[in-house]
C-alpha cells in the first residue's frame, strides 16, 4: 500500500507514476479526503478540549450552569456526528488507497502493453531437429500422457487430466524444484492451506484489483489461493520480527486456481493457459537495504531451474505496464517451447518493497530496542507448472515420438523415456 503521506507530500511523484503504470487513480479525490480527515480530528481534538476543561471546572462547585449543560450536550452530539463523519471518511480513503499500484523504480522501462519489456539476457541454444517438432498437446495426445477431452468432461474448458508417465513426470519436477530450493538456495519448505481469508488476500495486495480472477466461497468468505503469496505474505502478519531474523526465504508448492479470462485462441490449446495448476514459489522477506540485492538472486535461482533442465531460457525486465500491481520492479523468466514456437512464462520475480508489509502490518526490529521498520517483501515462481512440463515434452521428443527425460529429472521419475 502506497502512504497516505506520500501522496501527501510528493503527489505529483504519485500522480507520474500512475501515468507510467496507465492507472487511473484519483489522486485529487484522495488528497481532499486525507484533508477533511485532518480538519475533523483538530476539530474533534479542540472540542473534546473544551468538554474536559468545562468536566474539571464543574467537578470544583456544585453548581450546573444551564447553559454550559446545553453546551456541553452540544459538543456531545456534534463529537459523536464528527466520528461518524471521520470514519466514513477514513473508509474511502482506505478503499481507494487499495487500489493504488506500487510506485515503479527509475529504471523500469516505460511501456504501454507488455510490448514494452526489454530482453535482459538469454541462455542456451534453441534446438534444431531434422523433422517437424509436434506442439505439446500432440506430443501428450500421442503418448497418452494428457487427456485434454476427459478433463473437459470433468470440469469443462481449461481443464486436463494427466496420465501414466506425464503423471509421473509432474510429480518429479515438483519434487526436484522443491529440493534444489531447499537443499542448494536456502529456502525452507512450508506446505501451506488452498483456502485463505480475505484479510491475506488484501495483505497480498490480490483483493481487491484481482478479485474477479479468484474463485471465491461466499459462505465462509474462503478463497482459493490464486499462488502461494496470497498466503505466504500473511504468514508474519501482524508480526514483529526480532533482530537478526532476516531474510527469510520460503517455498512452497500449491495449487493455483485461476479464472482465466482470455479470448479464444493459441493460447486456450493445450495446457498453457488453464483454470487449475501446479506452482513452486519462492517468497522472502527481506531487509530494506537487501531487497534489490535479493531480486538478483531470486532471478537467478529461477533460473537455474531452466539451465539444469537444459532448456533454452531468457530473461525480461518488465515495462511499467507489465509490471505486478504490489512491485517496483521485476523480471519474467521465459523457456522456449519450440513445438509451439514461442516463449513461455514459467517465472515472474518481483520486489515489493514495502507495499504488501505496510498491507499487512509485517515489520522487523534493525536490532534490540530499535523502532520497528517494515519489511520488504519479493517473490517469484521456481517454476511454475503445467508450462514446465510443455518445455519439457517440446525440446527433448525424438523423430520415434518418444520424449527423453532431462538426466536431473531420473531418480524422480524412475525412467529416462516416454515412448
């Protein structure tokens, strides 16, 4: 969340930022509010002044002037009116702070659509085959690994069911992920609820701009995490870090459920783009001072995935409009799919600074007896999945059909080959 003192004192750096974000806030509505705001609590201050100062006077004779009784009735019900005042108020403040992005960092290159991200770097040679490379879902269709026409059955378009050794072969990428992470990264594992509240979600910074891409159970106001940040963020909430706690470094694996809301097309075939998958997360609360040293490594332990995989990888830095709603700054991490012939997102790191902490009350101690400071907050996929699997199955079929399994994966999945 951006504070309410900086649109304050710097709302032209606010009004730019939204500028380059293509956001439409209303940064003159908020600014009137936080200044009647202000004007009801001096006022409210002075008249509850003056009842305690008329409270003390009386309390010394025993006399009740009429018309100090009728006054003070007066500074009573106007007091109380001013509360009511203030807090509806304080409640449209808060509401349209809620829907404020973070501020991007200088560097962030400006673009209107996601056109506008600028390749930082890319690893590996893409593959070349002496026959036609086949796209994913041909490739699992012949295999019978993927069951695109079952899952749809079962739950409609944006659905799939995995089979046999593409079972197996989901499985094995999780496990490896999550072990390279922990064992080589430094992460601790943390197994984590699919249904979170509302208040993690508003830490998160999902509710309220990305409700309508969540599924939600209204009775118990349980929602389906749409990543593990939506509950990662949350797990210090309301906390106090003691000195010399950070950085904090977690993953996760969970599922993620999506309402995914694009046109039909490229992207609805195959397992790219669907309402249920699988994802590896990375999250770490950081000091302020580390987090723009923790970015870099957390792009990097991303990208390690895809080197070890041995898939061709590459790296962009965001445009302003690309960027993630609570971030300053981030990277994509792309692996190609040359079955499809494009790349494809697997990862997106991001540094919130402060914005998801200031959410959800999350602060730390510099060292004992110290004021607490707010934490800053980044996280990325290490990777996300069906997508990982796509790259798999595209860069390693064989002129038979068949598709090898990358070596790290094999004592994940007991075999070296889908035939």
């Amino acid at each position: 969340m951006i504070s309410i003192e900086l649109i304050r004192e710097k709302p032209d750096l606010v009004r730019d930022a939204m500028r380059r974000r293509n956001a439409d806030i209303a940064i003159d509505r908020i600014l009137e509010l936080d200044t009647r705001r202000r004007s009801i609590i001096a006022e409210e201050g002075e008249l509850r002044a003056r009842r305690n100062q008329v409270s003390r006077s009386l309390g010394q004779t025993k006399e009740r002037p009429p018309e100090l009784v009728e006054e003070m009735r007066g500074v009573g019900e106007r007091i109380k009116g001013l509360e009511g005042e203030r807090k509806t108020v304080e409640d449209e403040t808060n509401a349209m702070l809620l829907t404020i992005p973070n501020i991007p960092r200088d560097d962030v290159p400006f673009g209107e659509d996601e056109s506008g991200n600028e390749i930082v770097r890319t690893v590996g040679e893409l593959p070349s085959f002496s026959f036609d490379p086949l796209p994913h879902w041909e490739i699992g269709e012949r295999l019978d690994i993927i069951d695109l026409k079952r899952g749809a059955k079962l739950s409609g378009s944006r659905f799939f069911v995995l089979k046999g050794k593409g079972s197996r072969l989901h499985r094995a990428l999780i496990s490896w992920m999550l072990d390279l992470h922990t064992a080589e990264h430094g992460y601790e594992e943390l197994y984590l609820p699919d249904l979170v509240t509302r208040e993690s979600l508003l830490a998160s910074s999902h509710l309220p701009h990305f409700a309508e891409n969540m599924y939600h159970d209204e009775e118990d106001d349980l929602w389906l995490v749409p990543t593990a940040e939506a509950a990662i963020t949350s797990l210090h909430r309301d906390e106090i870090l003691p000195p010399e706690s950070l950085p904090l470094s977690y993953v996760a694996h969970t599922p993620c459920f999506r309402r995914e809301k694009t046109s039909a097309g490229r992207d609805t075939r195959g397992i790219k783009r669907v309402h249920q998958f699988e994802k590896v997360e990375m999250y770490k609360f950081v000091a302020p001072e580390e987090s723009d040293a923790e970015l870099d490594k957390l792009v990097l332990n991303a990208e390690e995935i895809c080197v070890r995989l041995g898939i061709p990888h590459r790296v962009l830095q965001l445009c302003t409009a690309d960027l993630g709603f609570p971030a300053v700054k981030g990277y994509d991490v792309e692996m190609w799919a040359p079955g499809s012939s494009e790349w494809l997102e697997v990862s997106s790191c991001s540094n919130c600074t402060d914005f998801q902490a200031r959410r959800g009350s999350i602060r730390y101690r510099p060292e004992a007896g110290a004021r607490p400071r707010f934490v800053h907050t980044l996280n990325g996929s290490g990777l996300a999945l069906p997508r990982t699997i796509i790259a798999v199955l595209e860069n390693f079929q064989q002129e038979d059909g068949s598709v090898v399994i990358p070596e790290v994966l094999r004592p994940y999945t007991g075999f070296d080959r889908i035939g």
